[in-house]
C-alpha cells in the first residue's frame, strides 16, 4: 500500500460482503454437522463432548492471541492466506480417520434408512439385548435348570439413550448379534454369545455397557462340570478378545479425531477476528464503521445456503462412499472446495498497514473494567451460561433429531430458519431495545431459549423441531443485541472492542467448552431429553435470579447533554451583551486596547 492510498470504500465495502458470504458457506458446511459425522465415526457422547469441548477452548483463545500477533508484525495477509490454505489440508485429515466398526455402521445405516420411525443411532457401538421368555417357575422342580424359551431382542445405544423401537427392529438386531458373536474366539453357539440384557426398567451403566459382551452361565448339572468349565473358558476368551479390539479401536478413533481437529482449529480459529479487525481498521480511517456494523448479514445468508446445499448434497449419497467412508466426509469435500474460493478473494480482501500501535494493555483494562463493575460481571456471567446451554444444542440436537427420523435436509432447513429468522427480525432491534431497555431483552432471550429446550425434549417426529426454531432469532440474535448495547454504554473510552473481543470468544467460548464436557456425560449417563430439560431448569433459574440482582445494582452515570447545554446557555446569559460572551473575542478585544495603550 503506497504512502498515500486511495481508500476505495465501495470496492472494499463489496470485497468484505463476498468474503463474509463465501465465508458463511465454508462453516456451514462442516460446523453444524461435526458432531454427526462423529457420530458416524462410532464415536459415543461423551467422546464427542470432549472433542467439542477441546475444540472450543483453543478457539476461545489461540485466535485472539493470533489476532493480537498478526497486529503486532504487520502479517495480518499472510495470516489470512495461511489459514485458509491450511484449513483446506486440515480438514481432509477428518476424512482419513477410521470408523470405529464398518460393518456394524453399515448394518446401523441401512436400517435407518429403510426405518420410517425411530432411527437407529449411527456409527456407534450397540448393546443387543436377548432376553429368553422362561417358563413359569411352578413347572419346574427345584433346582432344575430353567430351559431357554421364545426370544426376544432389544437394541439399545451405547452412550445410554433409550429409544422406543418396532417389530422390525428385530432382524436388525439378530444381524448385529449374528456379527458380534461371529467375530469372537470359540463362540459357536448363539446361547454362548449373549450380550448383557437390557430391560426398559433397569438402567444400565453407560460405561459398562458400551462394550460389555457377557455369557449366560450354563447350569452347574450332576456330571456335566467338565462341559460347563470348557464352554465358560470359550466364552470367556471370546469375549476378552471382542473386548480388546473394541477398545483398541475406539482408543485410536478418538486419539486420531482429537488430533485432527486440534490441528484444523489452530489454523482456523485466527481467521474471523482477523479479518473484522482489518476491516474494521480500514472503515475507520475514513469514518465509514456505520457500514462495517450491517456485514454479518451476509454472513449469516451464506450460512443459510450453505447448510441447506450440503444437507441436500449429502442426502443423495449411500451410507458409505466409494473409498470406504461415511457419506459424512462430503461436509469435509465441500468445505476445502469453498476454502478455496475464500482464499482467492482474500487475496483482494481490505488490509492496512498499521501506521498508529495500539496500546497492548487495553485488554487488561478491559479486565479490569468488568472486574470493578458489577453490572458487566453479571452480564460476563450470564453470557458464560448462554455458551454452556447453547453446546448442547449444537452438539447434540441434530443426534436427537436423527433419533426421531430426521434427514441432513431437514437438519439443514433448521439451520437456515434460525439464521433467517434473525435476519428479518434485525429491523426491529432498535424498538425492541427501546422498548423492552436492555434488562428487558437479555430476560426475554434467556427465557426464549429456555422454552427452546424445553420443547426440545419433547420432540415427537422428524419435523417438530422446525416451527419452534424461529425463536433462536429472540434467543441468540435479540439476546446478542442486548449486550452488545450494554458494553457500548458500560465500556470507557477505548474498551469497546476489547470488551467485545472477550466477551464473545472467552467468556461465550469458555462456556460453551464447559458445557461440551459436561453435557456429554450427563447425556451418557441420562438422556438428551433429561439433558435438555436440566438445561431449561437452569436457565429459567438464572433468569429469576438476573431479574432480581439487576435492580439492586449501583445505577449507571449516565451525561444528559440536554441539560449541559441548558446550563451553559443560563450561565452565559445574564452578564455582558451578545460578543462579550465569547472569550475568544474578550480576549482580542483586551489585547487591542493593550496595543493603542
């Protein structure tokens, strides 16, 4: 850039909102559907929360600090152009990674496929439950070895959830047992392979039942010790070996995905606050921010399409492409090929040198500033919760969408009507805030998402979850609006952005890694409608205790410059006539007499 450049507003205004767009289309393809492609990994819920939870956390703050390092040696270009290239060869590494059982996932997709009701989970580990009807114990002596009867079959998931299941489920668990029981060492027989019972009344432990294969052990006869004693050591090496494989394999998935995505989030979690910091910069030198604050629209538009393409794109494909793996490494496909057309207009992307440093403590004295506020702890606080309460949604709805029959298509439709709802509910921010004041807004958000949750573990069919999605604009948009507003008249001189910056990436990324870890376990142990609804019990509590704090806190100091003008109109009112009131006047007036004198 030349000493003296031409700031060419209109072209780096249309540069920015191409950007934002092919952007918005690059994370739609993978972002929304990460979980759900772990999930067809064999990845169970807590190992997908841990994954999640890691990822977030060094989104929280490598790219900051990233951010905070391009600005201080003039490389934001180069830092731009690097992340993009290296999220194209990133994001392939997901696709090398194995499924944990291709068999088993392939047996799971085709049935969910073919199921009009409760689908199958994906590419995860099952338990198959085969109970034996026994006879009443009135006809048989005492002692006497109950006989194995008519059978029945249940199949439940590994990570804990309980789903109802149909008649047909039946063949697809003989085919599950049929294969389990084939890959284990001197298991000959069906009775000899059992795998631990489940029943609907029992709760099992999730731990123990994500790879538990146990025996049924064979009546203690007169005469028959011999027999017994072979057939339990059999069994016994069956299922040790069954067990070792499955650990072995789930130890290496889950060490390969964490790798990956460590990897690809070190290289992309710089790239958005670098380029709104640019940009942001770059308005500035010619006072055009007013235009900067409209750009996220289109990312959010890109988003839209991008979801929905990816979903409809993905549905077209079988459950396993012609190299072996899930159909979900489409998602990886589509967003290298979109990375790409981001890097290409990067390239023309609004970036300027950096002539004035700024001052590298205003983070700290953004610290400090919510430290030594109440008002901006509170909201520090419940911007933390938002991220926990949104990680579950995010990580594991489209799980508990797929459950109830949910195609990619209809997950992607929700995306969009959340996005768009957010869009068009954007003109009324300012009578909305105006309104309902900012107290006012943050309540009806935390109140929204928490019906949102609610309604989320009542979920009943593959479409349900559509008409409720409009609300996410209250939830996430209006809520966002809301502290947005309150660090603009809370923050000093100078902390606005920061103050942006850290409450956005740590305090909103801190939270949603929290509730990653979190969640994940308790949906193993419980279930995602228990989860979802302990979700919108601890909102709705925060929300009563928000309100009630709120009002007990020290006002704000607020400059009523009507009044400043009014006072300063009375006080130069009353002396000498019209220029005497100005000093500047006095001033040339007295050194003029000086002068003659």
């Amino acid at each position: 850039m030349s000493a003296n450049p031409q700031w060419d507003v209109s072209r780096a205004l249309g540069v920015a909102k191409l950007f934002h767009l092919v952007c918005g289309v690059r994370d739609a393809c993978v972002t929304p559907f990460l979980t759900l492609y772990l999930r067809q990994l064999g990845l169970a819920v807590p190992w997908v929360g841990i994954l999640m939870g890691t990822k977030h956390l060094i989104a929280a703050f490598w790219g900051p600090f990233c951010a905070f390092l391009a600005k201080s040696y003039q490389k934001r270009r180069a830092l731009l152009v690097g992340s993009l290239l290296g999220s194209v060869g990133a994001s392939l590494l997901m696709v090398l990674v194995p499924p944990l059982d291709k068999q088993l996932l392939y047996h799971s997709c085709n049935r969910s496929r073919s199921m009009t009701t409760t689908a199958m989970p994906l590419g995860l580990p099952l338990t198959v439950a085969v109970t034996s009807a026994q006879e009443p114990a009135s006809n048989h002596p005492a002692g006497a070895p109950s006989l194995p009867g008519k059978r029945s079959t249940r199949v439940t998931g590994a990570y804990g959830f309980r789903n109802g299941r149909g008649e047909g489920d039946q063949e697809t668990a003989s085919d599950l047992h049929g294969y389990l029981v084939g890959s284990a060492e001197g298991v000959t027989t069906t009775s000899q392979g059992l795998l631990h019972p489940v029943t609907s009344g029992v709760k099992d432990s999730s731990w123990e039942g994500a790879f538990e294969v146990v025996s049924t052990a064979l009546p203690s006869l007169p005469g028959g010790t011999a027999m017994g004693s072979l057939a339990n050591l059999s069994v016994a090496k069956g299922k040790a070996q069954v067990l070792r494989l499955s650990l072995e394999g789930l130890r290496w998935t889950f060490i390969l995905s964490l790798g990956s995505l460590v990897f690809w989030e070190l290289l992309t979690a710089p790239l958005e606050q670098v380029a709104d910091e640019s940009l942001y910069e770059y308005l500035d030198f010619v006072d055009a921010t007013d235009r900067y604050r409209r750009l996220w629209i289109w990312r959010l538009l890109g988003m839209s399409a991008g979801a929905c393409s990816i979903a409809a794109l993905v549905g077209q494909q079988d459950c396993f492409l012609m190299t072996n793996s899930p159909r979900g490494v489409v998602h990886f496909y589509g967003y290298s090929l979109v990375s790409t057309l981001a890097l290409l207009v990067s390239i023309a992307f609004p970036v300027p040198v950096c002539r004035r440093r700024e001052h590298s403590y205003r983070s700290v004295k953004a610290l400090s500033l919510v430290g030594s506020n109440p008002r901006l702890v509170l909201l520090a606080c419940t911007v933390f919760l938002l991220g926990a309460m949104a990680s579950t949604v995010q990580n594991f709805l489209f799980w508990h969408m797929e459950d109830h029959g949910s195609s990619e298509l209809v997950m992607g439709f929700s995306v969009a009507l959340s996005l768009l709802g957010e869009i068009l509910l954007h003109p009324f921010k300012t009578t909305l805030l105006r309104k309902l004041s900012r107290v006012g807004t943050v309540g009806l958000g935390l109140g929204c998402l928490a019906g949102q949750l609610l309604y989320y573990s009542f979920l009943w069919s593959w479409w349900s979850v559509l008409p409720v999605q409009i609300l996410s604009a209250v939830s996430y948009g209006a809520l966002w609006w809301a502290v947005g507003a309150s660090i603009e008249a809370l923050a000093t001189p100078g902390t606005e952005r920061p103050l942006r910056t850290m409450f956005q990436s740590h305090f909103y990324g801190s939270g949603f890694s929290l509730g990653s870890f979190v969640s994940g376990f308790v949906a193993m142990r419980f279930s995602l409608s228990l989860l979802y609804q302990a979700c919108c019990v601890i909102l709705l509590l925060w929300l009563a205790l928000f309100l009630s704090i709120q009002p007990r806190l020290p006002q704000e100091r607020k400059i009523n410059y009507s009044k400043l003008l009014a006072m300063e109109a009375s006080d130069s009112s009353d002396s000498e006539p019209g220029t005497e009131r100005d000093w500047l006047v006095k001033a040339m007036r007295e050194e003029h007499l000086d002068w003659k004198g």
